[in-house]
C-alpha cells in the first residue's frame, strides 16, 4: 500500500495518517460516501495517487493552514480548501524560495530525484485555494467540522471528525509547537484556542509532526501546562533558520516543547530588556 515514499498507518478504522517522505503527516478520512484529506506535506510524490491506492472516493482536500509542509503537496490535485483568511498569505510559503530548500532538504536526506521531477517541483503553478469557512463535511456516516484554532497561524483550523471521537489540530499541538512567526497568534490567543478545544468531546488527537495518536489527557495535561509561571521559566532557543527572533522555550507537560517570543507574548510573561 506505501507508494512513493509514502509510508501509511491506520490508527483507527476510518483514519489512515500517513508520513510523507520529509516526515511530515497527513490525515485521510473515509467515509462510506466520501473521503477527505486534511493537509497535504512537502509534495515531492504524488500525494493523490497515494490516496487513490487507499481509496476510490470522491476526495475533498483541506489545508490546515498555509505553511509550505502542509500545502506544497496541493499541487497533486485540482483544488485545494484553505482557511479564507490563511490564503492571502499563502504565496510567500509556496514561492520558489521554499520549494528549493525543500529540494535541498530532500537531497541532504539521500532521496534520491530524477532531473524531471526537480524541475517539475520548482516549476509547478498551485492549484486554485477555495476559501474554507466554519464548514462541516458529511463524508457519508461521518461527520467532519472545521474548527477554528487560530495559534501557530491566527487563521489555523482544527477538524473535529464527531463518530471517531478525533480532533486533529494542525499545528497547535505537537511534540514541539511553535508560536513565533510573523504569522502567529498570541499566547493568549492559543491558551485559549487550546482550552476551547476541551469542550469537544474528544478521546485522540492526531497531529502532523507525529505518528500516533494522542490520548485525551495528555493534551488536557499540556493545556493545563499552558500558564504565565511555566512561560516565566521559558529559556532562550536558537531555532535555525529563525535565530534572528529571540525565541523562548518552556515544557508545559512532560514531552512536549512550547516556543514562542516577546511579540507574542503579553508583559506578564514577556522577558525585559
Ligand atoms: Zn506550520
């Protein structure tokens, strides 16, 4: 079933979350009528062929948000869904610039690419982006809301997949969750983003920077990590290529590495000088 680099796991009986050759995850969901692939990875293969070895479905794809781990691969299919306010600035995560250190990337981790599929990579035009709104998704005996998560991008969505008892979270939740870039929301913002996604009354998550599933108190254990006197205690990180943002790192739970930065960051928790 693993075509080009593709390496597929099926944690659950309707979910398949599937580790592109770069490392990064993918979520398909299948319902009896429909399926829907949750973000797309780096795209150096055909992530719809992929798909297609797993099911014949009619396919909906949706991007978290715009950053180029998880929209590159859009270019696989004929159009994409993008949260409305995340495509705007989609162009600078897709440019050329991105796509050549994707290619570097892939040749320092010896995989190996022919001259076609380089330049194929670097020249390729991004399929259309529809705009996503606060939509649900009936894939047929499965239901799958968007969920708002504005943190790691202020316009970051969730998918809140109801018969599963899954929540998958883009990424707000990782072994490392970063909330530093231009693009991010506030801590204040994503504590509570991640206390409202309490409220679902989920028993997983899955998340795009690790392969198994993650059970419900872990994620209630690191929310409950999120507060001003474990980001006062935050230590200075150099985050390559990002060594220009004076980048903070704190342990909210056993495991699991939350990074942020001054501008994100109200004065309560802010490190002076
Ligand atoms: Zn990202």
């Amino acid at each position: 079933m693993d075509v080009g680099g593709f390496t597929v796991t099926h944690p659950f009986a309707r979910v398949y979350h599937i580790r592109d050759v770069l490392g990064v995850y993918m979520t398909l969901l299948v319902g009896m009528e429909r399926a829907l692939l949750f973000d797309t990875g780096y795209g150096l293969f055909d992530v719809q062929s992929q798909m297609r070895a797993i099911t014949p479905l009619p396919l909906t794809v949706v991007c978290s948000h715009h950053h180029h781990d998880h929209l590159l691969g859009a270019r696989w299919f004929s159009e994409v869904f993008l949260p409305e306010g995340e495509i705007a600035g989609a162009d600078r995560y897709v440019g050329g610039y991105q796509r050549q250190s994707v290619l570097t990337r892939a040749r320092e981790g010896g995989i190996r690419l022919t001259p076609q599929e380089r330049e194929s990579y670097l020249a390729f035009p991004m399929p259309p982006l529809k705009p996503l709104g606060a939509q649900v998704f009936e894939l047929g005996g499965l239901r799958v809301r968007v969920w708002p998560m504005p943190g790691h991008t202020r316009d970051s969505v969730g998918l809140w997949v109801e018969e599963e008892r899954l929540l998958l979270t883009g990424d707000n939740f990782n072994p490392v969750v970063w909330l530093f870039l231009e693009d991010s929301a506030t801590v204040e913002e994503y504590v509570s983003t991640m206390q409202n996604a309490l409220y679902l009354p989920f028993a997983h998550v899955l998340c795009p920077h690790a392969g198994q599933p993650v059970k419900r108190r872990a994620v209630e254990d690191y929310t409950d990590g999120l507060r001003p006197e474990v980001f006062r205690e935050a230590q200075p990180v150099d985050i390559p290529p990002y060594s220009r943002v004076a980048t903070r790192a704190c342990s909210p739970a056993e495991g699991y590495t939350f990074v942020f930065d001054n501008a994100r960051a109200d004065s309560g928790i802010r490190t002076q000088g």
